[in-house]
C-alpha cells in the first residue's frame, strides 16, 4: 500500500513491491485523511468507508440506500444467522413478539355457558309436561268416547196433595203434601254418591217444608227411591199470598213449587274424578178436594261444575 490521500494502489503482478514509506511520507499521508473528508464517490465496493468524524457518518448514512432487511426487521444473512432488527439485533425478538399469552377466562363467558345449560334444561322439561298433557288429554277423550258418562239426576215421580187447613186470618195451618222422589245414575261403570240433597216446598215465594237427606250411593244403571211427606205448620201469609190461595180455592186448582239441589260425585274410568250440582225446580198443580196432580214433568240436570 502506497501514496497519499488515503487511496490504494495495486502493483502488477511480478513487479517487485515498492519499498516502504519513509517516516515524513507516512505523516503527511495521515494529516490529509484527517483533513479530508470522503464522499460517496470516493468509496469503491470493495473497501468500507473510513469515518473521520461522527458528522460523516450522519451524512453517509442518509445517502446510502436503506436494506429492506433492515428497515423491515432482523432477517438472515448469507451464513445463515439473524441480522440485528430495528429493536437492539436480538436474534429471537419476532418469536417473542408471536409467543401467545395466556390470558384467565372471562367471566361473562361461563355466565353464558351457565344460561344456555338452563335454558336446555327449562327447554327439555317444558316439552316433557307437554307431551305429558297431550298424553293426559287424548287419554281423557278415549275414556269419554269409550265409557260416554253421563250426569246423574233426580226427579219427582208422583205427588199429591194430603191435606190443606187454610183459614179467613190468612193462615195457613196445614198443608201435607206426599212426593215420591228418585235419585237416578244412568253410568253403566261407575257409581254415583249423592250429598247436601235439599228440597223446598213453597207456596207463593214463601217457603212452607224443606226436605233433606243423608248422603247414599246409587250403583251404576240403578235408582234410589227417597219417599217424603211434608207437612207444614202454621204459616202466615202476606197480602198477596192470602189472594193467590183464595183464587186457587176458588178455582180448585192449588199449585206448589218444589225447588232444590244435590251434590254428585263420581268417577269416569276409576281415574278421572267428576263433581257437579245437579239442580231441579218445578211447580206442580193439584187438583182440590179430591188432591190429585196434573200432568207434570220435573227432573234435573247437572248444569253447574263444583
């Protein structure tokens, strides 16, 4: 190596080497690099830059172009090792950078888990009730289409009219009237009970005998016959009551009104329990001395549910 101004220079090949800078040569060549400052063109490919000052290196550093591999981030040389990135050169800062952390549950998420389990679980009990009364339902109709029940009933059969004291101080002192009551059940499997059975006399809204009996079973196709004779006590009546019985003498044609109710209870299929008010009302005419009834039809009909 040889000259001055920091340049190289090569020799031919076979040509001896060329002797050695002397001492005042070698001085020289060393204040004008100090002197001297290189520029892009100076620079050959072959030979790095030789910084005098740190203002050089700024000013290089912005003329020459950027590697991608730099201004990207680390990346691998020709070696086969990672090149420094932009965050300090350390080899394995993109495999931190990709490393997954693990993070606690959230809490809305097993709040969600937890209400999607109840609303399976409310889903799958609401349709086994519902296939349960659709079950409970076409079981009832089959029993009714099968079994076809009926409501129980009482009746008057025969009535007459024993005795009647009536007075001219609008009283009425006796009045006997004989009723043959039934106490039928038309269900050919089931038995019929009867209960709080009541049955009122009344002449003219005013209420002369109350009939009752205790309760009693009728099997099923049969009849119980309930027998009364009611007679009354003295009962005073008012204005327009005295003129109704007077009329009624006069015509002798008396009529009374028999009214009441009885309980039922029975079961279709030996399952199903029904109960029902079965409720009669009607009024029968009687012929007066001789005290018999005019053709008359008096029965009732389960119409209200208990």
């Amino acid at each position: 190596r040889g000259g001055t101004g920091g340049y190289q220079t090569f020799a031919r090949r076979g040509a001896p080497p060329p002797p050695p800078p002397t001492r005042e040569e070698s001085k020289s060549s060393l204040v004008g690099q100090r002197c001297r400052r290189p520029t892009h063109r100076q620079i050959r490919p072959s030979q790095s830059p030789r910084l005098a000052s740190p203002d050089a290196a700024v000013s290089l550093q912005r003329r020459l172009p950027i590697p991608m591999s730099n201004a990207t981030g680390a990346g691998r040389n020709g070696d086969g090792e990672h090149n420094g990135g932009p965050n300090g050169g350390h080899p394995h800062y993109h495999h931190r950078q990709r490393q997954h952390h693990w993070r606690p549950p959230h809490p809305h998420s097993s709040r969600a888990y937890r209400s999607g389990v109840l609303r399976w679980a409310m889903a799958v009990v609401f349709t086994v009730l519902a296939v349960l009364v659709l079950l409970a339902a076409v079981s009832v109709l089959l029993v009714v289409l099968v079994l076809q029940p009926r409501a129980p009933y009482l009746a008057v059969q025969t009535a007459r009219l024993g005795n009647l004291v009536y007075d001219q101080q609008g009283v009425l002192d006796n009045a006997e009237l004989e009723l043959d009551v039934r106490a039928a059940n038309v269900n050919a499997h089931a038995a019929v009970g009867f209960s709080e059975l009541e049955l009122r006399l009344s002449f003219h809204d005013m209420v002369i005998a109350i009939l009752r009996a205790d309760p009693f079973v009728v099997p099923p196709k049969g009849e119980r016959p309930l027998g009364y004779v009611a007679s009354s006590a003295a009962v005073p009546l008012d204005g327009a009551g005295r003129a109704a019985m007077e009329g009624a003498l006069n015509r002798g044609v008396v009529p009374f009104r028999v009214s009441g109710q009885a309980r039922t209870r029975w079961k279709v299929g030996g399952v199903v329990a029904v109960k029902y008010w079965t409720r009669l009302a009607c009024q029968i005419r009687f012929f007066w001395p001789n005290g018999t009834a005019l053709d008359f039809t008096c029965n009732s009909k389960s119409r209200s549910r208990y």
